[in-house]
C-alpha cells in the first residue's frame, strides 16, 4: 500500500476511534490535556527528536536540547498553575504522600556532591513536572473519568500510529540493537520504550474494558467497547512487535491480577488481594535467589544472563562512588565513575560499553545515584503504595486493582528495567497508583460509593453520597488520622 493512503487510513481510523469513545458523562477539566501531553511525549520521543533538530550525543547527555527544554518547561508551568489553582486538594495529598516527598527532598539534596551540580539541578527542575502532572491527575473532579480519559487519549494516537510507522515508514519505527538485529520501536526510539508505553496504557485498556463489561446500562455501551477493543487489539499486536519480554510479563502479572480482583469471592475477601500479590512477588524473587533467572530467561527467548544484565550490574556496583549516598541526583552516567564500568566490561569482552547510558535494573539505578539512602525511600514508596493500594481496594476494589496492578508492575519491571528515573512512563504511573491509592484510602480524593467490600467478621454499612468525603471537607488532620489506622 502507498504510505501516504496508508496514512491516510491511520488518521481517519485515530479520529474514528475518538468518535467512537466520546462520552459527555465524564468529568473531566481542560487541563487535563497537560498531562496527556506529556505522556504523549515521553511514550514516544522528544519533540527536538520529531522536529529532527536533535542535538548530538554529548550535548543530549550533558546540556540537552533546549527545544525539549522548553517543551517540558511550559507544560510543568501549566500543571504547576492548575494546582495553586487546586491548593487544598493538592496540598493535602502532597502530605499524605510524604515518603514521595522524602525522596524528592534527598534528590535535591544529593545534587550538591554531584559532579555537575548544575545538570543535575537541571534535572531534577524537570523530574518535578512528573509528579506534578499525576496532581493533576488525581486532583480531577472524578478520577475514575479522568484516568478513562487518559488511556483513551494516549493509545488511539501513539498505538495506530506505531503500526503505521513500522509497517510504511521503517527509517522511523524500526531500529538496530547494540547486536545489528532489527527492532520495532513505533513511535519510540527504542523497542523497551514502546513495550513500557504500551504496558501502562494496556494495564488502563483492560481496567477500562472490565468497567465497561460490569456497567451493563451504561449509555452508548457497545460503541464503547467496539473503541476499546480494537485499542486493546492494537496494544497485543504491538507488545508482540515490540517483543519486550519484561513489558509482556508485566502486562500478564498487571493485567491478571486486575482480573483476579474483579471476581466476586476477592472483593468480599480483601486478604486474598494480598495473598494474590504476594504470591506474584514471592514466585520472582524466589527464582532469582534460587538462581533460577536463568532458565526463566531462557524460557523468554532471552540469554541465561538475562540478555548481558547480570554482566551489566557485576560491573556497575562496584563502581557506585559512594554506597551511601551515591553520585547524585541524574549524575553516575556524567561522573568519572561510570569510566570504571565501562573499563570492567571492556576488559570482559563487551563491545563498546560507552553506548550504555542505564543500568537495566531500577534498583542499581537508584543506587548508583542515590546510594543505599536512596533504594531505601524508592523500597518505602513501593511499600507504603502498596499497603494505601489495599486500603483502597476496600473503598473501591476497582481503583485499587488498577492501583495495585501498577505497583506489582513496576516493582517487577524494574528488575531488568532501569524503571525508577525521570520521564519514564513507568515511573509515572507508579507515582499515579501511590498518590491516587493515598488520597482514596484517606478520603482526599472523591470516589465512588464504596463496593461493598467488608470484613466477614462486620456487616456492611450502606453509604450515601453525603458520606462519601470531598477534598474541601476534608482536613489534613483527618487525613492523617486515616492514613494511620
């Protein structure tokens, strides 16, 4: 077919599914367009990049380009403007969301023994546009509206667009590996950035097709699913183009335990969401203890030393400048240190290991950065979200599968994946299931009445809507008060 009818065809089929999925119901504010935009961006790849004024390699790593700069300036800018606009809500979900904030504190802290200290404070400016974007979010007047929306938004452009462009515009959607084999990357740069993107959206795409399959009255129902559906189709073509084995095993662990949890025997039962979870984690990590990666690897279609990562990691660790504290905020890739990595994997026979700008595992990441002080807050966020997460499946057992999906999701992700850094799909969405889960389970942000989920030993309370709490009747102190029971 000719790529310009091909295109064509794309861009009628994005504006049908728009079509198909507009719905006046939703409660949902202009600004919501902020965040979409920058999801927008940061699921495909910089505006510099599609402008093709890209900067070279050295200045990308160091400077950046000022176009990027500009762009993510405006939009951080706007959201930070809807917030003061939205004071009480935000700042009231900003302390109930306090070990964010602790590790927001230390990476600004940890700029100062930096090795460029004006870089790194130039990132971590940048880094605060992904929390403020999930504000954003979560402080729409439904959430339950504003996430629909969002998913909706970024996967009809980026998802029938990644076809396009791999299928009739190959110098755009495919790439080369570090191997010389040929890649998909759609709308990305790289194969792992379009399985990240689609992971998260595909995470949203079945929690939006559940709700639309359980809400039998709802109006203009089967156009919807129609829209849905063929999303979700897009989203399996492109996880298997993509053929990113971490996204699709993240998908199938997020995506099943939303599943797990829309059955009726979970959600009259809480403790099973965690037995559930726990059994996800454990089945992981007891593979890696037992040494057992390997033949999961190899079960992947992926080499027994998970691709060269357990390679990558023995070489990268000893290198970390300080264990304590790390090389700063943003900085081990710009710091002398990361020369004796990169002489380590030389010496064991790895081409080129200069290309390497990611240790491939979230974890080292935030040690090689942050030290052990910073593993510790990134262990105490995924922590504190996941027990929020359940709280807030007891509100509301649908939002809290969604929110416990992204959790177990990224926490498992960044195993292989470097999932913990800034501007990273997967980074942001775990932001949106911690802050979200805290501000449901404190009663900060207004959810639907509660789904009947109640202790065998208690019998369920009717609630009105007059009991549901709205952020302006809501105290910090009762918030606190509620975070801590």
């Amino acid at each position: 077919m000719n790529p310009t009818l091909a295109s064509l065809i794309c861009a009628c089929g994005i504006a049908g599914l728009f079509y198909l999925d507009r719905d006046s119901s939703l409660r949902t504010s202009k600004a919501l367009w902020i965040p979409v935009i920058w999801i927008w961006i940061i699921g495909s790849r910089p505006v510099s990049d599609w402008l093709g004024v890209n900067p070279g390699d050295y200045e990308s790593q160091f400077e950046g380009s000022p176009v990027d700069a500009a762009v993510f300036g405006v939009l951080t800018a706007a959201a930070i403007g809807v917030l003061i606009f939205r004071g009480r809500r935000t700042r009231n979900l900003l302390l109930a969301n306090w070990p964010i904030l602790l590790y927001v504190a230390f990476c600004l802290i940890s700029v100062l023994w930096s090795y460029h200290p004006d870089i790194a404070l130039k990132r971590w400016v940048k880094a605060i546009g992904d929390l403020a974007m999930v504000l954003v979010i979560v402080t729409e007047p439904e959430i339950r509206d504003a996430l629909t929306r969002v998913f909706s938004r970024v996967g009809f452009l980026l998802f029938p667009t990644s076809i396009l462009l791999i299928k009739y515009y190959g110098f755009l959607g495919r790439n080369y590996d570090p191997d010389g084999g040929q890649m998909n990357t759609g709308v990305t740069t790289n194969k792992n950035l379009l399985g990240v993107i689609l992971l998260v959206i595909s995470l949203g795409t079945v929690w939006s097709l559940l709700a639309l399959f359980r809400d039998k009255g709802k109006p203009n129902r089967r156009r919807h699913l129609i829209a849905q559906g063929v999303l979700l189709a897009f989203e399996i073509v492109l996880l298997d183009m993509a053929d990113s084995k971490t996204s699709i095993v993240c998908f199938l662990l997020g995506g099943g335990l939303i599943l797990a949890t829309s059955l009726r025997v979970v959600r009259i039962r809480p403790a099973f969401v965690h037995m559930i979870c726990l059994a996800i984690l454990a089945t992981g990590g007891l593979a890696f203890l037992t040494g057992g990666e390997g033949d999961v690897a190899t079960a992947l279609g992926r080499k027994s030393n998970l691709s060269g990562r357990t390679m990558i990691w023995s070489a990268l660790i000893p290198a970390a400048p300080n264990p304590i504290v790390g090389a700063g905020f943003e900085s081990f890739w710009i710091s002398p240190s990361v020369l004796i990595a990169q002489d380590t994997m030389r010496s064991e026979g790895w081409w080129h290991p200069e290309g390497l700008n990611e240790a491939h595992n979230g974890y080292v990441e935030v040690y090689l950065e942050l030290g052990w002080v910073g593993v510790v807050l990134i262990s105490l966020i995924l922590v504190n979200g996941y027990l929020r997460a359940g709280s807030a499946f007891r509100v509301n057992s649908s939002l809290g599968a969604l929110m416990l999906a992204y959790i177990i999701a990224a926490a498992v992700y960044s195993v292989t994946e470097a999932g913990f850094r800034m501007l990273d799909p997967i980074w942001d969405f775990l932001l949106l299931a911690v802050v979200g889960a805290s501000g449901i389970a404190a009663g900060l942000i207004r959810s639907e009445k509660p789904s009947g989920v109640a202790s065998r030993s208690s019998t369920a309370k009717k609630t009105s809507a007059s009991d549901i709490l709205i952020p302006e009747r809501k105290s910090i102190y009762t918030a606190f008060n509620q975070l801590t029971r």
